[in-house]
C-alpha cells in the first residue's frame, strides 16, 4: 500500500486507529471515532486504567460521555491493552502522551521516547503517525522523525507518514468539542496532510481543517494556550491593583466590558491546570525566558499564597492562628466541572493551608469527600476554591449557621460580592475599602 491508497482507504471509512496514552486527551479521541464505526485499538501502561476502561467505565469525569464508552467497548470498536503488538493492524497511529516538566523545569520527553520506543519495532508501511500531544515547537522533526529514521529501516515520507495535529479540546468537554473544534494539521507533506484532514473528518464531516506544517501547527497550540494565561494574568494582576487601591477589580472589569466594544477582560482568579503553566517554558525552551511569560507564571502561581495570607492576616485580627483554625474548603479541581486536579490552584489552597498546620477538609462533587455540612460545621474559613457550578447558589449568610459565627470566608473568584460590614468575606480582587 502507498500514500495515495491509504487516503482512500481513509476517505472509505475503511481504516483502523490506534492511540498511544489512554487518558484525557486519548480516550475520548479513541472513543470519537469508534462511536463513528472506525475500528480503535489504545495502548496504555497503567493496567488499572485499562480495567476500568475495559470494563466500560470512564476513569475520569468527561461530559455528554453517558453509556459511550460501554457502548464502544461491547460492539468492539474500541479495544484497549498495553501490548504494542496489537498496533501494527492500525493504519493512523496517534501520540497522545503528556509532556511535562522535570524538577530542573526543562520539557520532559520521557513519555513520548517510551511511546516511540514501543512503537517503533511494529511499525509497517504504510502508516501514518500523528503527534496529538502538546510539545516543543519542532518535536515531530527533531526528535520523532530522527527517532524512526535510527531504529527502523521504514522511509520517513513513503513507509510512515508523519504529522503534528495537536488537541484543542478543553478538559471535560472532549466529547463535544471533537466533533465541533477546527483542527490545526501540520504533516511533512501535502498528501500527508490530506490523509489527517480526512481521517479527523470522521468525526464530522463539517469539520474545519487548517492546514500547514508541523512547527506551526506545534506552534498555534502554544501559542493559543500562553495567549490565555498571559490573558488570565492580567485579569489577576488587575485584581492585586484593586486591592491596593481599596477598590472593586470584579465590578471595575464588568463595567469595562458591559456595552464595549474593545472590553473583554476576563474575570480575575486561581489559573492552572496541567496546560497553561507549563506550555510557557514548552514555548521557549531553546529561547531566553521573555520577561512577560516568566512574569505571568509569577503572577498567576503565586495567587493561592496571596489568597493564604489574606486569610491568616484576617484570623490574626480575630486573635487566632491558622494551626488552631478549621479550614473548609470548597473544591479540588483546577477549573468548574471537571474532576482533575492537576496542578491545581485549589490544592495548591489546601498544601499551604496544611503546611501552617491547620486542620483542613475539602468537599468536591466530583470527588468522593465528606459532605459539605461535615466540611463546613463548626469550621473558623470556608474558602470557595473551585468555582464549581454545585457551589453557585451557597451564600456565607446560609453557611455560617453550621459555620463558627465569627468564620471568615475566602471566595476566590468573586461569587460572594456582596455587602460585608463585618468584613468576614475576602474576596480576591476586592480591597478593604468597597
């Protein structure tokens, strides 16, 4: 089989997926387009994931999933394992591994060498590899095309096709938004590129495909993800400032946008996630650091210690201390509605309030915690630390009936804006002064 026959293969709908790395960003992919007939074989190394998937349940909270997965699992689209062997029936192979940060904060590859190394002694012409994952700015050329080239005997362009066509999808939505986003495809030739367009139009045959070339497809991902951290840092800053100033950021901001044609300033509060944090550092790795990148990180890392020591300054004037304190806290995710916690701002909540020693319980919906009168009765702080949608109707007034009377409540993304003579309720873009 060649380039052009594979395509038509693809544009038949007669062709067979496999995903290396079954998690948020691989399984709902896999589970895509086996819910369109297409035959899906993921690998993974984590056995207890491949149980639970196995069995049809999801491991993880993805929206508008309901019986999807048991429903792909028992027609047999969709089959998982962690023997490499099973891929070489796949004609298009995705790469959905993470890329993180190592303890020297320098782009950790180890995930997609080990997928690559997994890979490479089963790969037969023709097949087509697609670098899903978020990564450095020339990976797919620099080290996935090298890799193949040194360890097979595969011609890189004829035997396997390589392309970079990084997910966009949000967490918890990716369901949705697979059948609905535009795709970025970025393959080291046209046919190549032709070949991804078709293949991600299974999912819908509407779908808008922007083509281009592999470092700039590697490019818009980050790009589009440091625009919005850059952006929440702003938002943040802005926030520190209206505190300085005794002064509203929230009401400033709305003000801004209502009727503006030029407005659209987001809304201030904890940005994290395993995304955005960390795609600054993917976006100039072999670059000086620009000073507005480094300062956003700063900004945005450093509002849960901000939102702490607001905290311990309040109690201090109560005559208490953090280590005598109960703290409930309210969220664990990194975002409403989802139930990761990867590089959370709210855990980040819960480690520095454990670490001055107070005695701290988390209620979140999408995790099995205490309830939340346990979490909240009798405690001296409720801190709003997940703006989940479960949370939008408590209101301090109702709380602090379970609450200690003279409880301090931290709301960290401006939900509680409203009158507080006592000035028990901290909210994060609020001075003293409003």
């Amino acid at each position: 089989m060649n380039p052009a026959a594979l395509l038509d293969k693809v544009n038949r709908g007669d062709f067979c997926v496999g995903i290396v790395g079954l998690g948020r960003v691989g399984l709902p992919l896999g589970i895509a387009f086996a819910r369109k007939g297409i035959r899906v074989i993921g690998v993974d190394r984590n056995e207890e994931l491949l149980a639970l998937v196995g069995a049809g349940t999801m491991p993880f909270y993805e929206e508008d999933e309901h019986d999807s997965l048991t429903k792909v699992i028992a027609s047999g689209k969709l089959s998982v394992t962690s023997d490499y062997d099973a891929l070489r029936e796949a004609d298009i192979l995705f790469i959905t591994v993470a890329t993180s940060l190592n303890i020297e904060q320098r782009v950790d590859f180890s995930q997609l060498y080990s997928a690559l190394e997994g890979l490479c002694p089963r790969l037969r012409p023709v097949q087509l590899l697609i670098l899903r994952s978020t990564v450095s700015p020339g990976t797919l050329e620099k080290i996935v095309k090298p890799f193949i080239e040194k360890h097979t005997d595969l011609e890189v362009g004829k035997d396997i096709l390589l392309a970079s066509a990084p997910e966009r999808i949000s967490a918890g939505r990716a369901l949705i938004e697979l059948e609905t986003l535009p795709e970025i495809v970025g393959g080291l030739d046209s046919i190549t590129t032709d070949i991804v367009g078709a293949a991600l139009r299974t999912l819908n045959p509407k779908k808008l495909i922007h083509r281009t070339d592999p470092v700039s497809a590697e490019l818009a991902k980050l790009f589009t993800n440091v625009y919005r951290y850059v952006t929440f840092a702003v938002a943040n800053e802005f926030a520190l400032l209206a505190e300085h100033h005794g002064r509203n950021a929230h009401s400033i901001i709305r003000t801004i946008n209502e009727g503006y044609p030029r407005g659209n300033i987001p809304l201030p509060g904890p940005c994290g996630g395993p995304c955005l944090a960390k795609d600054g550092y993917l976006l100039v790795e072999e670059l000086s650091y620009p000073d507005f990148i480094l300062t956003a990180w700063k900004l945005n890392e450093g509002v849960p210690s901000h939102l702490v020591h607001r905290l311990k300054d309040a109690l201090s004037k109560e005559g208490k201390r953090l280590a005598d304190t109960k703290i409930g806290v309210l969220g664990k995710a990194f975002k409403a509605d989802i139930d990761d916690l990867r590089q959370s701002p709210a855990m980040r909540i819960i480690e520095l309030l454990e670490r001055e020693g107070a005695d701290v319980l988390c209620h979140d919906p999408f995790h099995d915690t205490p309830p939340l009168d346990v979490v909240i009765e009798d405690a001296d702080a409720v801190v709003l630390a997940t703006n989940h949608t479960a949370f939008r109707e408590l209101r301090p007034a109702e709380m602090r009936k379970k609450t200690k009377p003279d409880c301090i409540f931290v709301d960290c993304w401006g939900q509680w804006d409203e009158p507080d003579e006592e000035g028990r309720i901290l909210m994060f873009g609020r001075g003293d002064a409003t």
